[in-house]
C-alpha cells in the first residue's frame, strides 16, 4: 500500500498545490526555507488541522471572511494481496455496491476478488472537521470490479451494502446506512487502517533518555518510549537487535553498541557504547542524553522500518539539520536499500540526500505571489537529469540549491571569476553559482558542414533548466573569444538564446599579463637563489609576444602588432606563460593554469585591482543583462 495521489487546498501556504502523484520508494520533498516543505509533510500525515490559506486569493480585502476550510484530496494503492492480512485486521466490512444481490450472498466469490491479482485504488477528499468528505462520499469509489458503485451525495436509502463479518458465514446486504455507520464502511476502515501506518519524524531533539518499564513494542509517535521498545527487542528478539546495532554502528562508525539499562527508579535508560563492548567497561558507556541530536533520531527511524510487519508511509523532516552529511547519506542507503517495503516522503535541501536516495519522484517547491507552488519530477526525469549532469561534468550538489548558474570557460574562472566579482566589482553573488562547463570544445566541434555540437550542447543545458528541474536556469555563458570570427560568434549567441557571452580579449589569462604579479609568482615556487625582477619578465614578455606562433589564425601583420591594446588583447596568453615559466626558472616550475593563473588573479586583487577592472565590469554586465 502507499499514498498515490495528494493535493492540498486552502491550507497554510497551499492555495492549490494541484495534483502530486508519488510513487512506491523514496519521494523528495525539495524546496528553499519558507517554501511550504514542513506544511506539505504535515498535511501527507492525513491528520492535519483547518488552517485556511491567508493571501489577497482568500481575503481580498480587511473585511473579507475565509470561507473554504482546509481539504486535501487523495489516492491511495493497495495490492490485493495485502487485502486478506488487511481484512482480518478491520472486519466487519460494509461494502457498498450497485445493484441486489439475491440471498445467501456468495462469499466465495467475494473471496475470489480478493485474492485475484490486481489493484484496489482508494480515493478520499478529506476535512479536518469531518475526518473524511461525506458530502462527496469519496470513500463510496472503492474500485471493486466484483462491486461497481456509484457516486452517491449522501448516505442512501436505495444503496445496496453487503455486511461481511469476520467468520463471512453470517453475511447479509441492507440498503441505506446511517452517517454512523460510514465509518465501517471498507473505504473508511482502509483509510484509517492506512493513516494509523504513517510515522513522522520531526527534525528536533527528542527527549528519548529514559522511560517506565512496559512491554509495549510500538513505538510512540514522539519516540518518548524508544527505551522501553528498545528494550522488549533487546529481550524478545536479539538477534533482531543485534542487526539493529549493526546499523547503527553503519550509520555512526563511532558506536559500537546500544544497550538499555535499568534504573533504580524503575526506569529505562539508553546508553550509549563508543568503545568495543568486549573491555566489559560498562561504566565507559554514556546516557544518550549526553550524545548529539542525531543519534536519538536514526534509532528511532531504524526501530520503525525494522519493526513494521507490513508496508509504513515514513515521513523524514529535514535529516540534514540533525545528520552530518556522511551519516545522512549512510541513513538513506540503508533505508532505500534493505528496507524499499516502506514509502518515503523526505523534504530536504541536501543534494548529498536527494543523490544518495535515487527519488521515485522530487517535489519542487517554490513561494511564489505569496503562496507555495509545487511542480513533480519522476524518476524517469530524475534519471534523464542525472545523465545531463554526467554530460557536462558536474553533479547535483554543484548547482542545487542555487538562484541561477553563471556556466563559464573552465576551472580557473569558476574558481577566479567569484573573487574578481566580490572584491573588486563589488558585486555580491547573492545566489547566483559559477561553474565550469565540461569541455567547451563540444562547443566547438564541428560534426558536418554548418552543424556544430553545440547545438546539442546547449539544448542539454535548456533542458536542465526546464520548469520541473532541479538545476536553476542559466543566467549566462561566458566564454572565451580563442580566436572566433564574429559569424560564429553570432551563431552561438543565436544558438544559446543570447545567453552566451565573449570576453574581449582571447582567453582569461590575456587579463593576467602583469610582470609584477607573474615574478611574484614564478618566485613562490622558484629555488633560483637571485628573484626573478619585474623587469625581466617584462623584456621577455616584449621580446617574444610579436612571434607568430602565439598568434594562431590571425593575421598578425606588423600593422595589427603596433595597433593599442592588440597584443594585450589577442595573443595566445596562455600558450604565452607556458614559456615564459620554463625559460626563466630554466624548466624547474611548470605553468599550471588551475594553479598559477588563481594565484596571479589574487596577487592582483589585492595589489593591483585596476589590472583586472575591464573583466570585472564585463561579468557584472554578464548578470545584470540576463
């Protein structure tokens, strides 16, 4: 059994959340803070209160009165083979039907339906004040083949119902039913049967120390009785425990055991082993009152997936705000892999989380014109997503999360470009991720005449930006020229949308070609036992920036060399600093762009931030403009 369907109306900060479809396995909850995250999984407990929907839609003005109460309308999927072991749990059954079937009521064929294979779907508009919708009895369209019912307003008088009690040799139908008994309807006991298997867990400390003793082996929705249940599998099934430990010890590497002592005053207490049980040094263990906020949270999820003998609804708050990112990932491998019986509804902002659990389906949420909107990827989407991301070389944790992505050349300007931006442009990022494109050369490949594969490139990147995506939209590509003539840059702008931007000078070291700063450098990682001076690297840079070599596909006549700013502007920069690094230390420190051209971009930053003035005005541009 798991939840299918859900929309929220008119509750909190849902006007709408329009339909959500979920599916068996882990469903994300994703979103920024205020998003409505908390609301949704409050409201997926089925048990949520009437808190109206308060926005200029619900009150369009100071005297206007909220009408509409809080619904959400749902669909629930049992197997059918769940349904004999559910049956025996909420006999005796009032099945509505559509026509009189004569006496005796043929419970063989009854118990022929149920044990076909097959599907029962289960769809409920509920209320807070009613528990269930009676004025649309949602719970009367039980698909039942053998049954067909119809839609009915109220309980009726002319409505077949077939009464079946546990021992189904007493059997009978009567038409009509009191509002009363709705509530022993087969929808109703299977929705109550169904809420009364959903666990939530908050993102809070939980005060889980110590309990009386008892033999009960349910835990409490607050987990205030962990001890006490704890302790009757510690009891009752210990290689059950075992195995629970185990986990734990997956989890927290740390742990090496979880043992429950008895107090004088007739409580349970948890205790906590991170030495190896075999010193026998007992009096080394420590309360779990005295341990981090995550631990009493991952024995309460491990107790509830190990201990349910059948399918539970898991609801998980946030596990990031209680769990290093390490044991978080470790927590959700576990549950998605030895425990996949269960559904899972995670909200989360952790991309470490979202990866580590291989989502059946991501909700996004956004705040937006004062209300929550949901949008729903599957796991069909959330693959195609995952190869986009392999495509170009980055994973989920480099862009989630963020506003909107500046892509760039390569790693020395995701790395460059946010300090140039911050310290000399001033221009905070508030947002806005750089990262690096995978190989801008796919830009650049040529297949046949007049069809570049950045076609294709850019249309992944479109497509990782579509409304239902996790990756924020592009906000800009920022390119180097390396020597393009303006066709195609004109092409690639066209391609891109306009979202593709040039650089004026050839590549980002052409910024870097300040003396200064590249002996400073070069004498860093030098052993030479004089310096480098500025003025030798300033000869060589005259004496060898006029060869040709450095001037691939351009015509470098001696008129270009001599124009303003022509050489600064269009010579092969980097090529340029490869040489310049092996004939003046004579080979001993090799120009490493990564490292050599970060390096030189924070020397001038903090020495000389005019030098770097012109790239800086030209990124602003690149966000402001887009």
């Amino acid at each position: 059994m798991y939840l299918s369907k859900f929309q929220i109306f008119n509750y909190k900060s849902f006007f709408d959340s329009g339909m959500m479809e979920f599916k068996a396995g882990i469903n994300i909850i994703a979103g920024q803070n205020n998003s409505g995250k908390t609301a949704l999984l409050e409201a997926l407990t089925l048990n949520f209160q009437n808190i109206p929907h308060r926005s200029i839609k619900t009150l369009p003005d100071p005297s206007s009165q909220i009408e509409r109460e809080s619904m959400s309308s749902i669909v629930l999927i049992f197997d059918k083979s769940e349904l004999p072991f559910l049956f025996e749990q909420i006999y005796p059954l009032l099945i509505p039907c559509l026509e009189k079937i004569e006496d005796p009521i043929p419970i063989s064929i009854f118990e022929g339906w149920v044990n076909t294979e097959g599907s029962v779907e289960l769809e409920i508009n509920l209320r807070p004040s009613l528990h269930f919708d009676e004025t649309d009895n949602a719970l009367s369209k039980l698909n039942f083949n053998l049954y067909p019912v119809q839609n009915i307003t109220t309980p009726s008088q002319t409505i077949p119902y077939i009464n079946i009690k546990r021992n189904k040799s007493d059997a009978y139908q009567n038409y009509g039913i009191s509002r009363q008994q709705l509530y022993e309807t087969v929808g109703w006991k299977l929705f109550n049967y169904f809420k009364g298997r959903i666990y939530r867990f908050y993102a809070e400390r939980l005060n889980i120390g110590k309990c009386g003793f008892g033999s009960n082996a349910e835990l409490a929705q607050n987990a205030s009785n962990l001890a006490q249940v704890l302790n009757v599998m510690q009891s009752e099934n210990s290689e059950r425990f075992n195995r629970f430990n185990n986990l734990v010890s997956t989890v927290f590497p740390h742990i090496k055991r979880i043992a429950i002592k008895p107090l004088p005053t007739n409580e349970l207490e948890i205790m906590v082993w991170t030495i190896d049980p075999k010193t026998e040094r007992f009096d080394l263990a420590c309360p779990i009152s005295a341990c981090g906020t995550g631990i009493g949270q991952v024995l309460s999820i491990l107790y509830v997936v190990m201990n349910s003998t059948d399918e539970r609804v898991i609801i998980i708050d946030e596990p990031q705000s209680f769990l290093h990112p390490g044991a978080a990932k470790k927590l959700i491998e576990i549950l998605r892999t030895q425990f996949s019986q269960h559904q899972y509804f995670i909200s989360t902002h952790s991309p470490t989380i979202i990866a580590a659990s291989n989502p059946s389906s991501v909700v996004m949420l956004q705040y937006k014109d004062c209300e929550s909107v949901a949008s729903v990827m599957n796991a069909q989407d959330n693959k195609q997503l995952r190869l986009l991301l392999d495509d170009i070389g980055v994973s989920l944790s480099d862009v989630f999360g963020a506003d909107n992505i500046l892509w760039v050349e390569g790693q020395t300007e995701e790395k460059c470009f946010p300090l140039i931006l911050e310290r000399i442009g001033k221009k905070p990022l508030m947002g806005t991720t750089i990262r690096a494109v995978n190989a801008t050369g796919d830009f650049e490949t040529k297949k046949k005449k007049g069809d570049y594969a950045a076609n294709r490139v850019f249309e992944i990147y479109k497509k990782l930006s579509g409304k239902d995506s996790l990756v924020p939209p592009a906000i800009a590509f920022v390119f180097d020229r390396e020597f393009k003539d303006e066709a195609r840059i004109k092409e690639m702008k066209k391609l891109s949308e306009n979202l593709a931007q040039f650089t004026g000078r050839t590549m980002y070291e052409n910024y870097l070609l300040d003396p200064e700063a590249i002996a400073n450098i070069i004498n860093e990682d030098d052993t030479r036992d004089k310096p480098l001076s500025n003025n030798e690297v300033s000869e060589w840079i005259e004496t060898n920036s006029r060869k040709e070599k450095y001037y691939p596909s351009i015509n470098c006549s001696e008129e270009n060399l001599n124009a303003p700013k022509w050489i600064e502007n269009n010579i092969h920069a980097a090529r340029l600093l490869d040489n310049l690094f092996i004939e003046l230390t004579d080979s001993r420190v090799e120009y490493r762009k990564t490292k050599h051209s970060f390096k030189i971009t924070e020397w001038l930053i903090d020495n000389n931030p005019s030098h770097l003035s012109e790239l800086s005005d030209f990124l602003i541009a690149c966000l402001t403009e887009n």
